[in-house]
C-alpha cells in the first residue's frame, strides 16, 4: 500500500483524467487526441475533471467489509468459532480497511484538483459561469461525500482541502467535529449551485440534502451536536422527499434490472453493458452468496454468480420478514434453480436434475418431519434454524443427505442485486444505489424521533412499511429499535450498516444479541471499536503528524 502522502494524491493531470471511463447513458466524455496538459482544460472541456471523481466513486462503493460485517444483520460463512476481525473484532488492528482510507482520499484529490482548476486556472466566460458554479458545486458535495464515509469510519480525519502537487509526509488529523463542520460547510456551499434534475448519475440538490440530513442525524448523537441538528436533518430529509410518493412504485420494481434509472432513486453509481471494461465491472450480485456452483445441477457459469466476499445474512435478518412482506420475496432467493442436467446419486436413490428443477429449498417456516422427509427425496432443503455453517442429521432414507452437501454453509442467497452478463464474482453492469427516497424517509423517521416529534416520526416509517406490507398505519407507536429493524428489510446491503448502529448507539447491543460470531467469542470493545484504526501503512509513511486511534 502507498502512504497518505500518495494517497491524497499528487495527480499527473492528463493520465488520471484523459482515461476516465462513463457509460454510454451518463456523464458522457468526449476523447480527445494530440493534445498537452496545457490545452487540454478549458471552459469547453472542464466537466472532464467533474466526471473524474465520479468514476472513483465506484471503487469507493465496492468496498464492502467495514460496512456490513460485524453488525447484526451480517456475519461470516465460517463455522460459529471461526475468527474474523472485521466481524467479531477479535484482534482487529491497523492492517485491517485500508480500501476506505485510500479511496475517499483519491476522490477528495480529484475533488480539490476540480476547485482549484475552476477556481483559480480555467478562464469561464461570462455566459459560462453558472458551468463553473455547478462544476464547483459537484465537486464540493462529492469531497463531502468521501469525507463523510472517512468521519464515519475513523473520527476526525486529514481535511485536505487544497489540490495536491507536491509530496508531504506531515498531514496531521482534524477533530472530528472540525471535521463534521467541514463537511457542511462544502454541502451547504454545493447546494444553491446543484441541479435539481441533472444528467443521470450526477450529485443531484436533492441527493446532497439526503446526504446533509444524514451528517446533521448523525452529529445529533454526538458530544459536539447542537441542539438543532435533530430538527435541522429533519427538514433537509423532508426536502430531499419533495412530493415523491413511494407507492408510486413497488419495491421489485425498484431493483427490476430493466428500471434501474427510476424516480426513487436519488443518486447511484453508475455502471452499463458496453463502453469501457470498467463499466461492466460490478461485483454486488457477488454479495451474501454463498457457493451456489456446488449444488447439484447449478452449473459454475449460472444465474446467480459466484461468491466473492464470505459474508451472510444473520438468522436475525431472515426473522424480521413477515409474511405480509413483499420486500422478503425481492431480498432473498429461498428456492434456487437448476441450469444443467444432471443426476443426483446417493445411496437411498437417484434423482434426474433437468434446467428449471429446484435443487434447493429454504422454507419460511420450518417444515414438519414427514413434509421435510417427502421432499429431501427431490431437492435439498435447509430449516431456518440451519442457515449457518454446518451439517443437519441426515434423514434416514432420504434421497438427498446432508452430508453429500459440499457446501458447509447453506442459506437463501441475497436477490435484489442480481445481476445479467456478469463474469462470476465481476463483471456485472447493474448500478449501486446509494440514496433512494425509501431510505430518506426512515432518515425522516430518525430525525423526527430524535426531536420529539412522534407523529412525522410515525408518518415516515408507515410509509415505508405501508408500499412494502399494503397496510396504512402498521406502527402506532415508533422506537430506535424499530426504525433499525425497517432499514433492515428496506436497505439490506445497501446502506453502511455498522455506521447506523454505530450513530444510534446500538452497535454493541445488537451484535451481542444477533450476530452468532460475536455472541460465541466477540471482542468488541466501545472504547476502542466505535472508531476504526489509522491504516498501519499511512502512520509508518508519515513523520509522526499523525496519530493512531485509541487501543490499536
């Protein structure tokens, strides 16, 4: 790994931004030919150093262990006693999500680099500088955008504010509410200057007042909150709503492939079908999946794709789904299917597996021992107390035995991120949601609880569950619990789980109750796990200016 003073980029101008890649739908980039450093940048080509940080952003998103393991909704595949820093925080140290610091850092570099060219080096005629204003304005939320996900991870973080064009080792950390400040400072900045519907892809004002809302809840839980920032994230949540009804749309048809570019969604990373390599390069379909290939009749070249990350849902997380849920049947595969043909052999019989066959069951609720028997003669099938590592009795007579499964670890795999044209665990064009409205209203629902008030608290939260259940008005009264428990069935995978446990104050509290790693052997600690540490690279590389987290 390179140090912060490489991190925080010194960038050569041309060969980081010239070959930049965009999908042919968004954020289009012309290519240009025979051409120098020196004019290259003008009023008419500026945007191109926008676009960069963009195409950043999709390292950043794909960045996953320091967001969901270790939380109460996600866990390791591993057996029950198995170590695994990031999730049971048993001997989790400096060498551990370095990716985080590294790559916000690269996108704050192209951040700067935009304002100072904006600022200080383009000429913008008078016709051209609202470009100007709306280039810096990009450019300022997404700095704040990657500041964020760093203040949320590590505390108070280097606030490089100024393009990097010479190599330092002496950054030192700012406070973390030095740090939340700044923050503000550049979306509130960015806001009057973002476009309310911009190009697909591109920061929106009603993407940065989602963002703002969240920064304001979060300082609202923290020693140095003011005493408005409840009330303050409320309003920004409400604006960024604006008049988009939810029920406009039902959840599936939020993560239908082919309605990927839809009103709910307030900002995402871009990803497409043709155009460069890297946009075909999503791996989110490869999320809570587990080896798929070794099931009988799925082929290694299937539907699902392959497991790239070691991390599950929680039994937890399957038990929040009720059955009036619509939400659960879009989250989760609990049947998959057969793509090749193939005869399943064991001692009690065979079985002929053809395309279309399930070749493995999760019931919702667990089947009694004469259906379960009936049915283990045409396909496996795991109860819902069997979804972690491990290997059930066999059932006498049964064609299918359990301990024939070469998959240890058997649960529904995760389906809202599927994917098409995706190589194995890489390869996939579906875009990332960031911000969608479902997820502002539950921000809504937080803030307005935080500030006393119960009935918009209420309102937010009921809309949420009223596209997911039909039902109007399920809760009649609103808890933290229960706004965590409907981000869990509404933002699965999408949003940084640990960092809402972690601002709720209910990060301890939950792994030790639902996170069966933590719960048989967890470490962590509050004195020393609510901030992550320092990257051991970035503090041996510097000159002692900057300091390590408490107790690593």
């Amino acid at each position: 790994m390179k140090l912060i003073k490489n991190k925080i980029y010194v960038l050569v101008l041309l060969g980081v931004f010239i070959g930049l890649s965009a999908c042919e739908s968004y954020i289009e980039e012309d290519i240009f030919s025979d051409i120098t450093s020196e004019n290259f940048i003008d009023e008419n080509t500026a945007d191109q150093l926008v676009v960069g940080i963009y195409s950043n952003l999709r390292n950043v998103y794909k960045d996953y262990g320091l967001q969901f393991l270790g939380t109460d909704l996600f866990t390791s595949q591993g057996e029950v006693f198995s170590f695994s820093s990031t999730n049971d925080y048993f001997d989790l140290n400096s060498g551990v999500g370095g990716g985080i610091w590294s790559r916000n850092y690269n996108v704050i570099a192209k951040a700067n680099t935009v304002i100072n060219r904006y600022e200080n080096e383009i000429n913008f005629s008078d016709s051209r500088l609202d470009d100007k204003a709306y280039g810096i304005a990009q450019a300022k939320a997404l700095r704040a955008l990657a500041f964020f996900n760093l203040a949320q991870q590590y505390g108070g973080v280097v606030l490089e504010l100024d393009e990097p064009n010479s190599i330092r080792s002496d950054y030192a950390r700012s406070t973390e509410q030095e740090t939340y400040a700044q923050i503000i400072a550049d979306l509130e900045a960015a806001i009057p200057n973002l476009m309310d519907a911009p190009q697909t892809g591109r920061f929106s004002k009603r993407a940065a007042q989602h963002l703002l809302a969240e920064v304001y809840l979060t300082r609202a839980y923290s020693s140095f909150s003011d005493s408005s920032d409840f009330a303050t994230a409320a309003a920004l949540a409400e604006q960024a709503i604006g008049n988009y009804d939810i029920r406009s749309q039902t959840f599936d048809q939020v993560f239908d492939y082919g309605n990927q570019v839809n009103p709910e969604i307030l900002f995402a990373i871009q990803y497409g079908t043709s155009g460069d390599t890297a946009d075909r390069n999503n791996n989110k379909h490869s999320l809570f999946l587990n080896s798929v290939n070794n099931y009988p009749g799925i082929a290694r070249t299937n539907p699902y794709g392959r497991s790239d990350f070691g991390a599950m849902p929680t039994p937890f997380f399957y038990s929040l789904f009720e059955d009036n849920d619509a939400r659960e049947q879009a989250t989760i595969h609990r049947a998959l299917i057969a793509n090749e043909s193939v005869t399943y052999n064991s001692d009690f019989g065979t079985d002929p597996i053809v395309p279309g066959d399930t070749v493995i069951y999760y019931p919702k609720v667990a089947l009694d021992a004469s259906e379960l028997a009936d049915k283990l003669n045409r396909y496996y099938v795991y109860q819902p107390d069997q979804y972690l590592f491990g290997v059930p009795e066999n059932v006498d007579g049964a064609i299918y035995q359990y301990s024939s499964n070469l998959n240890r670890t058997n649960f529904p795999i995760f389906k809202k991120f599927g994917d098409v044209d995706f190589d194995e665990s890489e390869g996939g064009s579906r875009d990332t949601f960031v911000f969608r409205v479902a997820g502002t209203h539950l921000l809504a629902a937080e803030a307005h609880l935080g500030a006393g008030n119960t009935n918009q608290a209420l309102f937010h939260i009921n809309r949420v569950r009223e596209r997911a259940t039909g039902v109007a008005n399920t809760y009649a009264t609103v808890t933290i619990d229960d706004i965590l428990n409907e981000r869990a069935l509404e933002l699965a995978g999408e949003t940084n789980r640990w960092a809402v446990l972690k601002r709720t104050g209910k990060l301890q509290e939950r792994i030790n109750l639902y996170n069966p790693h933590v719960i048989d052997h967890g470490a962590f600690d509050p004195s020393i796990h609510l901030l992550r540490p320092i990257p051991s690279s970035e503090l041996e590389l510097s000159d002692g200016s900057l300091q390590q987290n408490p107790g690593y």
